[in-house]
C-alpha cells in the first residue's frame, strides 16, 4: 500500500471531518501527508476547519488508527482505493459527496463496463424476482455490469441472475468487507468476487449500523448509468436510491406493478411523479440509453501530454474525462494539487488555448491534442 493511504485514511477516520471537508482540506494542502504537518494557527485559517477539528488532527490519534486499518487490508487482501486514485469509479468521481476512500474485494474493472443498478423492496414477490431475472438476462447481450446492495429481496435476486447469466456484479455493503450482511448471503458474496466483487466505503470491522444503509445508497446511485426500480413500497431503501440516482442526472426507470399492491406502490409513484422512465422490456434501456447489443464502449480520446509538465498533466487528465465544466475545488481534488497551482497552470492552459472558463469557477477542455 502507498504510504499516502495513511493519512487518507487518516483523515477519514478524524471525528468532525466528513468527505467533502477532506478533499477541501487536501485541496488547500496538496496531499493528505501535509494537512498532518501543518501548525494549528494554519489549520485554523482553512475554511470549515474550528479549533476542536483542529485538535483532532493534531493530536494525530487518527494516524495510529489509520495504520491499524491499511495492516487490516493487506492482510485481508482489500483494495484501498482513494478517491484520487485512477481506479477510483469514474462516474462516481462526478458526484460531490462521493466517499474519500472505497474498499474493494474482487477482480471487476468496472471503468469500462455499463452499469445498471438494480434495487428494490427487501420483501420481494415471485413477480418480482421473476422480472429481475429478465431485466438481467436482457442486459446479457450488453455485457453490462449489474450493480446492488446484497440485501434480501430484489438485491440479491440481481446478484444471482447475473452469475447465472454469466455477468459481472458488484455489491455495495453499508459495513466492512469482513461484515457481510445479512450472513446468509456470504456464499454468493464469495461467488461475486469472481466475476465482480463487493465494494464499501466503510474499513474492515464497521458493522453494518442502519444510519449506513442511506448513505450505501448514494454510492449505488453515484456508480451506475442507470438505475432500475423493480419493486418498492410507498417509502423504503429502494425509493431513496432512486431519488438519489434523479438528483445525479442519472436515468431511473421503474417497472409498472400491480394496482393495490404494497409493492408497486413505489415504482408506480415514481412513474406518476415523471421521476422515472417506464421499464417494459430490454428496448426501454436500449432506446433511452442509446445502446445497440454487442457494441463496444467508445475509447476515450487521448491527449498527447508529452509537452506539458505533470502537474498540468493530471490537470487536462481531469478536464477530458468531462464533457461539461469542471469546478475548481474538484479540480484541485483530483489532481492533489493546492488551489494556487491550479489557478496559476489554468491561466497558462487558457492562454494556450486548450481550455475556457466558464461561469462560477467551472473549466473545461476545448481543444483535444
């Protein structure tokens, strides 16, 4: 493990320092290593930073822990992927409240996959389970990736359609990787580690709390291209995912349910609420997706960075991984760089032409090399 993945997880493992405020505070310092190196009068002057934080970091208890948890990791043959790292899920980099650090277990590449997240009710009918088999074996001929929570009901449904169909499935867990949920369910969380694996935000020995199963949602929401209700009642686990996944601009589709039954209720508020599109058959996703069966996902282009230095590398890494504008605080996230760096290498980048700002400190490449 590289030595950074201490204080990374330092810093998630500090009381008081939330995702958003780590990449804030890496963003100002450079590299998760400085935050810990910088005097309390320094820290203090940092937005969001109060002086109980500040005693937090100082005191340097989160380090010692921080060391106990990556021993743990290696031992236990987990990934520590911090949100920097390249084989952080793209388009989970996108959203603002995307976890600082991800655990992994398995042997998925899920950057050059489509990913469908399949969710819905825990008390899932025959109905139910019968159409997340066909959901999954539609998306077959896409090769797609099949995205859930491993609970009961419609989750692990789409995990076992997927290895009986012989696709890739990844589950989010709401604890650590060592604290498989529920425990009935550890034998095809061994089977998905495969051909995909299980992924959490949480390090080894967290239990899966209820006030984590929210927040495993939005990770859910955060990773897929689209996310498809197939069963929910009025209220549940299921509808918060799919309200999350709309509030990313992510398409959400729901299979229309029986009238009068509990657990259509949900699939069919959302189709009401025009916050979800309708899921019939595989065509759905085709059309509204724009997928053709058997094509391949389009490279990505590729800038010729021979002739810029590597901290404006990483800078127009950032920017043509983006079709829309980048914001500076993100920029400065993803490439670990200080907020002065980046303003100075964005004059010189605009000047030459290869970017444009735009409104509220967003940038954006326009000129691919």
């Amino acid at each position: 493990m590289e030595k950074d993945y201490v204080y990374i997880l330092a810093l998630k493992l500090t009381t008081g320092v939330g995702d958003v405020l780590a990449k804030q505070l890496v963003s100002y310092c450079g590299s998760a290593q400085a935050v810990f190196n910088l005097p309390k009068g320094r820290l203090l002057k940092i937005p969001g930073i109060g002086p109980k934080v500040a005693e937090m970091l100082l005191n340097k208890e989160a380090l010692s822990a921080a060391e106990k948890c990556v021993a743990a990791c290696e031992k236990q043959a987990i990934q520590i992927i911090p949100y920097y790292h390249p084989a952080y899920p793209d388009k989970l980099k996108m959203v603002n409240d995307a976890p600082l650090v991800l655990y992994y277990k398995g042997t998925q590449n899920y950057n050059q996959r489509k990913i469908i997240g399949i969710v819905g009710t825990r008390n899932a009918t025959q109905y139910g389970r019968q159409t997340t088999a066909r959901i999954v074996e539609g998306l077959k001929a896409h090769d797609a990736l099949i995205l859930s929570g491993l609970a009961y009901g419609i989750d692990i449904a789409a995990h076992k359609a997927a290895l009986k169909s012989d696709l890739s499935t990844i589950g989010v867990l709401a604890g650590g990787l060592d604290m498989i949920y529920p425990a009935a369910h550890k034998g095809v969380a061994n089977d998905m580690q495969v051909n995909g694996g299980l992924l959490t935000e949480h390090p080894p020995g967290t239990k899966p709390d209820p006030h984590h199963f929210p927040a495993r949602n939005r990770i859910i929401a955060g990773m897929c291209d689209a996310l498809i209700v197939v069963e929910a009642a009025a209220k549940g686990g299921a509808l918060i995912s799919a309200n999350i996944a709309y509030s990313y601009n992510r398409e959400v589709f729901a299979v229309p349910g029986e009238l009068g039954s509990t657990y259509s209720e949900g699939c069919n508020a959302l189709l009401r609420a025009q916050r979800a599109l309708i899921y019939t058959d595989i065509r759905d996703i085709e059309y509204n997706m724009n997928w053709t069966p058997g094509d391949k996902e389009k490279p990505k282009a590729v800038l010729d960075l021979s002739t810029f230095t590597s901290e404006e590398q990483r800078i127009l890494t950032v920017l043509s991984e983006f079709k829309k504008g980048v914001h500076l605080d993100e920029l400065c996230w993803k490439t670990q760089l200080t907020i002065n760096q980046v303003v100075t290498m964005l004059l010189n980048l605009e000047f030459s032409g290869l970017i444009e700002s735009l409104p509220g400190k967003q940038y954006r490449l326009i000129q691919r090399i």
